[in-house]
C-alpha cells in the first residue's frame, strides 16, 4: 500500500469532492499501482471493493460462451471501476483489465456504497458519470458495425491518450486485436494505414502519435461525440493539460 501524499491525485471524482467529503472518505481510501495486463474484477464475480483510476487506463471486456473477448468500454481518470455496486447489484457484468499502467485508489465497497447514500458530491458525479459511461458504451456499439477498422482503431488511440495525457502508448498488436475484437493482421493493416499517412508511429510494442489533428480527421464521427461528453464530464482543460495536483487536505 502506498501513502496518501507519496501519489499525485488525478481522479476527477475525488477531486469534484468538498473537502469535508474528501476528509470522510480518505480513511478508507487505499493507494494502489496498477499493471499493465492486470485484471482488477472479474466477470460475474463479486464486488469486494471500487477503484479511482489516477492516469491508468482499465478496459471493460466482455467475453462469449466461446471465450472470445471485446472491448465494450475504457475507464481512466473521470470514472470509477465497480459502478454495480450502486446499482442493484453485487456483480461485475465485465472482466476489467488494465490498459496503461499508473496508481489509483481502492476503496471498500461498503465505504463507497454508505457514502453513495448520503446524495451529496460522491452521488452527484458518480451518477453523471453512470451516464457518460452509457453513452460510450452504446456509441461504440455504434462505431464497431458501422465504421473500418483504420477509423476504429484512430477513434481508441485518441481515447486513451485523452485519458492517460501522453502521445507513448505502450500496445501491442495482439493486445490492441484483443480490445478491437478482430484478428492481429487486422490491427497489423490498420497501423500500416495510419503510419503511411504519417499519423502515428508504431515500433515493436510502442505507439506514439505524430498528428493528432490528423488522427483526429481520420477517425469517425464517433470520436467527436464521446470527446465532447469526456469534456463536458472532466472539463476541457483537464483533458488538455497533464494535471498533477497534491491531495486535498
């Protein structure tokens, strides 16, 4: 376990908090670092505690009776991991993964459920937060049948470096594969196409975008879409500048 003041807080629903609600949940509030691969939950397992990533990226993944896997949602610094156990019930309807790896806070799931209760700030961004994750869950239902494969996977590079602030993005085809739902030479000719037109650079494990606003004219409409609903969550200038703010007191 980490110290409180050893880890920079970047989750934006800690930090919609007042300080009197800050001050009740920090003792149960646990510094964590997260892993690169690392699955946090499981599907149809037991909620034990929730988590607030910092700049860790989490994928919601959804698996079929074969075991073949998708990638119905990402989770980095405006959300929470374990959203169910406010809404009706015990259970995590995904396995939850993580993308890039940075530090987070755990939190009991009682804790976080009493304070839920009270209807103050926790209950306000949690809620608004539910929405935005609806929203980005049905547009990128959206998006995999309707748009190529070149789009798809510019629309999640833009996404998560929204989401962790950097342009290294540390993917490897056969993950990228995994969180796209196709097959690797799929992903393989999909980076070609970007890399031609000089949007990004891949090397052996290591994206790094050269041309955001190019990216960014390739990609779909759907990405307009789910950036204006991140903006109007977090507010612009947390998406656009790195934030490393200490703790509240």
């Amino acid at each position: 376990m980490l110290n409180h003041q050893s880890i920079p807080l970047e989750n934006h629903i800690i930090r919609s908090l007042s300080p009197s609600e800050y001050e009740r949940i920090a003792p149960h509030l646990q510094s964590i670092q997260l892993s690169h691969g690392e699955v946090v939950q499981e599907a149809d397992a037991y909620i034990q505690s929730v988590i607030f990533p910092n700049l860790a990226i989490m994928s919601l993944v959804a698996q079929d009776v074969t075991g073949q896997s998708v990638e119905v949602g990402i989770v980095g610094f405006e959300g929470v991991i374990g959203l169910s156990a406010v809404l009706g019930t015990d259970k995590s309807p995904f396995q939850v993964l993580v993308q890039l790896p940075d530090s987070g806070f755990r939190m009991n799931v009682r804790a976080f459920q009493d304070e839920f209760k009270r209807g103050g700030g926790l209950h306000d961004s949690v809620l608004r937060y539910t929405h935005s994750l609806l929203l980005h869950t049905s547009q990128l239902a959206v998006c995999n049948r309707l748009h190529s494969l070149s789009e798809r996977l510019a629309r999640w590079l833009l996404m998560s470096e929204d989401r962790c602030k950097c342009l290294d993005l540390p993917f490897t085809h056969e993950f990228l594969s995994l969180m796209l739902g196709v097959r690797r030479a799929g992903v393989t000719e999909a980076a070609i196409i970007l890399q031609t037109e000089g949007y990004i650079k891949y090397r052996r494990g290591q994206i790094t975008i050269l041309d955001r606003e190019g990216l960014e004219e390739h990609t779909c409409e759907c990405y307009q879409v789910l950036r204006e609903d991140f903006q109007s969550l977090v507010g612009d200038s947390e998406v656009k500048q790195k934030l490393y703010s200490p703790l509240m007191r």
